[in-house]
C-alpha cells in the first residue's frame, strides 16, 4: 500500500511550436541556461575552452555528445544527500564525438597522429560534475570540485559477475580475464537506491577493426558471435585510431582497437582478439568516489545497452532492471537480481559493494510479446531449452557464454524482434515500464515482418531514401508486470503513442491522433519525474525526447511532457499496412493509446542535434537536459546562437537547464 498522496498531473505549460531555429525554445515562463560544454575545464587550472580545434587534455574536460544524465545530491560538507536540491553531481554519458569540431582543420587522415587519437578517445565516456544554485536561483558548474571526474576509454575498469574471468576476456592487457580499459559508446543510463550510476555501452562496436582474413583465423562459433554483434572482418574501425603510432613503442592504447587475432601470438593473452568482448555492458559508477574503479555488471549482458533503468523497489522483493538492445530488429530485456532488495543497503557507504551484491548474481530476460496483449520473459539461463553445446546455430559452452552472447541466447528462444529499443522509463506511481522503439526501415523490417508489437509500415515521403518506409516515426510501448512485479514472468501491453506528423494519415499512421501542440517523430530519451517534487507530491509526468532523421525537414528535435494514464486507456486501433507495390500485410487490430490533449511539445533544441539525457532536481524546480551535436548539419552554431544569433563559432554539445521564472515545478 502507497502512502503518497498522488497529485493528478497535469501539464502547466502551453505548447511550443515546432521550429528550425538555431536555438533552444522552451514555453512561456521558463529560462534556458547553458551549463556544461564539449570542452568546458572540470580540473583547477585547466585553461577555458579555446574551441578553435587546438584544446588538448579532455581528461580534465567535458567530454563531447552530452547523452543521459542524474542528478545526485551532495549536502553542505559534501558527501552523498539524496534531498538537496542545491547542491549535487550531474554523471552523464559522452557517447560520441564530432571530429571535425575537435581539430584545427578536421581530422588528420590516417595514419592518425597520436595527439589527435587521444584526444578524441578522452573526448568520449562520462563526465561526473558537481554544479550548485545560487542564492538567485542561477545555475552553475564547480570548475576544480574535489568529485569532479573523468571516466574514458582508457580508464581502468573492473569485470564482474559471471562472465569476469572467462576466458573469452582475457587479453594481453588482461590475461585473466577481469580488468580492463574504458568504457565507450555511453548512450542511456540508470540508477540505484544506493546512490551509483550506471552507464551503458551502445554502438561499441564499430569502434573495432578485424581485417579481412580474420573470420578464417578464428572458430566457426567466434566468426558467427563477432558478426553477430556487428564487428565484421574487414571493419577499419572508427577514426581509424589503430593506425597510431604511439612515441612509446610499448602501449597498447591505440592496438587494443584491433580485434584481429594476431599470427604470433600464442593465444588471446598475446593480444586483442577478445577485446570486443570487454564491451557491451553496464557500466556502474560510484559518483562520490573518484577513486573507486568502475565496475562492468556481466549478469546483465552484453548488448548495444541503451539504458538500464529499474523498476519500483519494495522491500523484499528481488529488483528488476529493464533494458533496450538498440540495433534494428533487437530485443527488449530484463535482469532480476538474485538478491531481496534490503531497503537498508540504500545507506552503505561501499556502494559498489552493494552494487556486487544486486548485480552480479541474478537472471537476465528477454522479452517476446503476443499478439493478445500479454508477454512472457524468457529466461537466459545456460543449460535450459536451447542455450547447450548442442545448439545448431551457436553451441553455448557456459553461462559466461550466454551472457557474453546474449543476442545469440535471444534469437535461440525466439524473442521478439523490436523496432530499436531504446530507453525505458517506470511510472513511479504504477511501476509501468515505457519503452521507445525508435524507428525501422524497410530493410530492417518489411512489410511482411510487422507483428503486434511493432505493427505499422508506410511510407513518409518527407524521410530521405530507403528509411522512408518501414516505422520512420516510431512508437512508444508500456508494459505492466504480472501482480505489478518486477520478478513476474509475464506481462501485459500496449501501445502509448505511435509516432507521426499530424498531416499524415490517420487511417494507419497518425494512429495517435497528433496534432501541431503535440507531433514528433523517433522517439529516444525517456524519463518520469521524480516521485517528490517541491510540494512533497508525486507527480508522475513522462517526458519524451526525439533524435531523429525523418521529421527534420519540418522540425528540429524536441522533448514533449505527457500526463500518461494506464495501460490500456486508448482502445483498439486497427492497421492495414500497405508496402511499395501495393501489396498488404494482413490487418491487426491492436491496443492503442491516443494521448490527445495530454501531450504537449515543451522543447524544441537547435538546428542538427538530438535531444537526450534528462533529470531534475529533487525538487522539480530545476530540469538537466542534454542537447546532443549540435550544428551537424553543418549550419548550426549553437550555444553562442541562444543569445546571438549572429554567432559564428564551433557548436559545442552542451547541458542545460530549464527553470520556471516563478520558481515553480517545471512542467507543472
Ligand atoms: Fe545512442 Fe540508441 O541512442
Ligand atoms: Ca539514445
Ligand atoms: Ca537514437
Ligand atoms: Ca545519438
């Protein structure tokens, strides 16, 4: 039984229109500030950002693509305060970089000189930043904060749970098996009840080269596993970094990018071979202890991790995390930890303690969704149904190997293929999970390939190329647990919104019934309020972000507020899927949200970024969020554009926040 008093959300803002403008729009009322850019120095010391391409030492730097974001409160003395709403850590993910902003002239081809792979190796991972509130209520960051950190790709790392130590990780660097370096491709996030971060591996793997040839070098069950997760023979590898030569002829920094199993060494502990697998995890972080190595979570799989958000906690009952796969036609998953959740442990002072004991034993799952509305959660559990040696498409030798390969796992149990997961966000008030699925093409997903789940497939003459057709504006699904628990093996579904601009279709495809206050298209970043807010009322407002390709021609990316309901609110929809040639996919008739009034568009950033990473203060009365690169289009130059529109200087990805001029709860 809760005992909050729930306050009816309801969305206190009027809607902005959508907008091509080099700037940051926010309703009436409200105030943007810029906080925290690619480049801004976090270190006593570390010069201001010259952004003119010749800035160096990114370790003391913010990073570059600003991704998700928390909030983590500090009190007055500085240790870990949950309440305080005036003082705290912002930990946000770099998940990428633009290369042409971070050097004089755009990137030196390869060969690449050392000086520019280190800086864009450093320019990516995660930032942890303390920022404070003035007595105005100004918003600012703490250059040279004792807790401000860098986490990059060449931070040394811990491997737990049950693939550490496998020797499918070991490397030169790590011949056992249970270190390594860096984190990379951070995309979404989550948290936990005592006070650490996590941090997920995303696009991780098109970092890696494999020559041609290599596939021959290797077992038929490593070539598949390596394709499987994308990192191909004959892949070079992003910004070709293994062509360094590094002044010291003994580091690794550069080489361990060559996933290439090397002819003279003796096994994978003479070189790199493994290295993709040390990538594709959650990542925890504790953000109150720079010194504290941060700690690969293996139970909980190796993926392209979008975000690893959790459920409700309630006192005794093991906790669930829920987890986006994002890559055209993956999955949707869930781990469930082996322990009870001990409502005490909130308040341990070796929080990655805490963490080895809720996230390095437990169960992971992944999802298949029925048409009749209901899911199951498919356990990945080494041993049971096809995950054995004697499995056709990929003998699983352990449980190290299922996890390690859990795409492989899912396809064996016939999960369901997903228009690109990517966040999810739990309701505070009813424990619902909400989850985007971007968008998918024709390619990822014919016409003949829609089920329930991911049902629409159309075309939007205003998407370039072959994504056109397919779900080019996505959709957004809720999912509510058996008896409203996490440890459930079932579920049921709907669809909260489907994607669209409101002049098409709305026979099959504005199914949503958008209109101007409320259109938007490839949905991502997902959050709820805070369950407290400056009235001590739980005010369970969802908030939507986009970064999308299809609906750019009318609008830049955007973030809208929503007042949700339940599930199953909107009533049944039907679909008649028609592809290029006029052939038909066989009518479904789905559940369906139609959100209508209850959402509104908040934010429209500048021109050619996304719109990603959210969160507020405890309070409510300040709102974090990330505009994610800027300008690459190649016209825009925002942050100076938010009060010059003049301005000429290099974009700069950038944290913001969004406060109302009364002082009052954003969005309320
Ligand atoms: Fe990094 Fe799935 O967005
Ligand atoms: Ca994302
Ligand atoms: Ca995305
Ligand atoms: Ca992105």
């Amino acid at each position: 039984e809760s005992t909050v008093t729930v306050t009816p959300a309801r969305l206190g803002f009027d809607a902005v229109s959508k907008s091509l403008e080099d700037k940051v729009i926010v309703p009436a009322g409200y105030s943007v500030t810029v906080l925290y850019r690619l480049g801004d120095p976090i270190k006593g010391g570390v010069p201001a950002y010259a952004n003119n391409g010749g800035d160096s030492g990114f370790d003391d730097r913010a990073g570059d693509h600003h991704d998700a974001l928390f909030y983590y409160g500090l009190s007055a003395s500085g240790d870990r305060d949950d309440a305080n709403s005036n003082r705290g850590l912002l930990v946000m993910n770099h998940e990428n970089i633009t290369q042409d902003f971070l050097h004089p002239n755009g990137p030196t081809p390869a060969p690449r000189p050392e000086s520019e792979a280190l800086k864009e190796m450093e320019a990516h991972g995660v930032s942890v930043v303390e920022v404070t509130r003035d007595a105005a209520g100004g918003w600012s960051y703490v250059q040279g904060s004792a807790l401000n950190r860098r986490v990059t790709p060449l931070t040394e790392t811990e491997l737990r749970g049950p693939a550490a130590g496998s020797d499918q990780m070991r490397t030169r660097f790590s011949p056992d098996g249970t270190r390594g370096r860096g984190t990379i491709n951070n995309c979404a996030n989550g948290y936990t009840p005592w006070g650490t971060n996590l941090t997920c591996e995303e696009n991780w793997a098109f970092y890696f080269r494999r020559d041609e040839g290599d596939d021959a070098a290797r077992t038929p069950a490593e070539a598949t596993a390596l394709g499987r997760y994308g990192v191909r023979a004959g892949n070079g590898g992003n910004f070709a970094w293994t062509t360094v030569q590094p002044a010291d002829r003994s580091s690794t920094a550069y080489s361990r990018w060559n996933a290439t199993a090397d002819p003279e060494a003796a096994d994978a502990t003479g070189d790199f071979r493994n290295e993709p697998n040390q990538f594709g995890w959650v990542v925890e972080i504790d953000p109150y202890d720079p010194s504290k190595a941060p700690r690969k979570r293996t139970a909980l799989g190796r993926l392209g991790h979008e975000g690893c958000w959790p459920g409700l906690f309630s006192d005794g009952a093991r906790p669930a995390f829920y987890m986006g796969d994002d890559g055209r036609g993956e999955y949707i998953y869930k781990f469930v930890s082996a322990a009870a959740w001990s409502a005490g442990d909130a308040r341990a002072d070796d929080r990655l303690a805490i963490g080895d004991k809720y996230l390095d034993r437990g169960t992971l799952y992944v999802a298949r969704f029925n048409a009749d509305g209901t899911g199951d959660w498919l356990p990945l559990i080494f041993g049971r149904g096809p995950l054995t040696p004697g499995n056709a498409s990929y003998p699983f030798r352990d449980q190290a190997d299922v996890l390690i390969h859990a795409r492989l796992a899912a396809d064996a149990l016939g999960a369901t293929r997903m228009d690109r997961p990517e966040w999810s966000a739990t309701n505070p008030v009813t424990g619902e999970i909400y989850f985007t699925l971007t968008n998918n093409s024709a390619s990822g997903r014919p016409l003949n390939g829609t089920d329930a789940a991911n049902p629409r497939h159309y075309n939007d003459p205003t998407t370039d190329g072959e994504d056109q057709r397919g779900n080019p504006n996505g959709h957004i699904l809720r999912l509510k647990e058996a008896n409203d628990s996490g440890e459930a093996t079932r579920f049921a579904w709907d669809v909260y919104a489907f994607g669209a601009g409101a002049d098409l279709d709305s026979g099959n495809v504005n199914l949503s019934a958008l209109d101007a206050s409320n259109d938007f298209s490839s949905p991502d970043g997902l959050w709820f309020s805070r369950a407290t807010n400056a009235a001590g009322k739980v005010n369970p407002l969802l908030w939507i972000q986009t970064d999308d390709g299809a609906y750019t021609d009318v609008s830049n990316c955007m973030m809208l507020a929503a007042q949700p309901g339940r599930l199953g609110d909107g009533g049944p929809v039907t679909i008649t899927n028609v592809g290029a040639d006029g052939a038909m996919a066989a009518q479904s008739t789905i559940v369906g949200a139609a959100p209508g009034t209850n959402l509104r568009r908040f934010l429209v950033g500048p021109k050619g970024c996304e719109i990603t990473g959210i969160d507020s203060t405890p309070d409510g009365r300040a709102l974090f969020v990330n505009i994610q690169h800027p300008g690459d289009d190649g016209n825009g130059h925002w942050p100076a554009t938010q009060t010059d529109s003049g301005a000429t200087s290099r974009p700069r990805s950038a944290t913001i926040v969004i406060t109302k001029d009364d002082d009052g709860v954003v969005g309320l």
